[in-house]
C-alpha cells in the first residue's frame, strides 16, 4: 500500500473572523496525480469533518 500524508485543519481561507479548515490528503510518491476533493454539505456552518 502506498504511503498517505496527512494534513489537519489547514487554513483555506478566513471569513467574517473564522477559519475555514480543511483536511489534505497527499498521495504516496508513485501516485498517478489522481486525487479526489471531498465537501461535506452544510456550508462550512454545520458540517462536522469529524
């Protein structure tokens, strides 16, 4: 299995005060460039990424 590297609640942008987080995903050294985004419904305003 290829190795993943992880980064937590990075900051995408910041709005009205507020940080809007995100996870990132990094693909293992022989990926294809093949990647997939994941957006949870709720606007950034209920979702839970948890």
């Amino acid at each position: 299995m290829q190795s993943i590297r992880i980064e937590t609640d990075v900051v995408a942008t910041t709005v009205g005060g507020h940080d809007l987080k995100v996870d990132i995903f990094h693909p293992g050294e022989n990926a294809n460039g093949v990647g997939i985004i994941f957006m949870p419904g709720g606007g950034f305003r209920i979702a839970n990424k948890a």
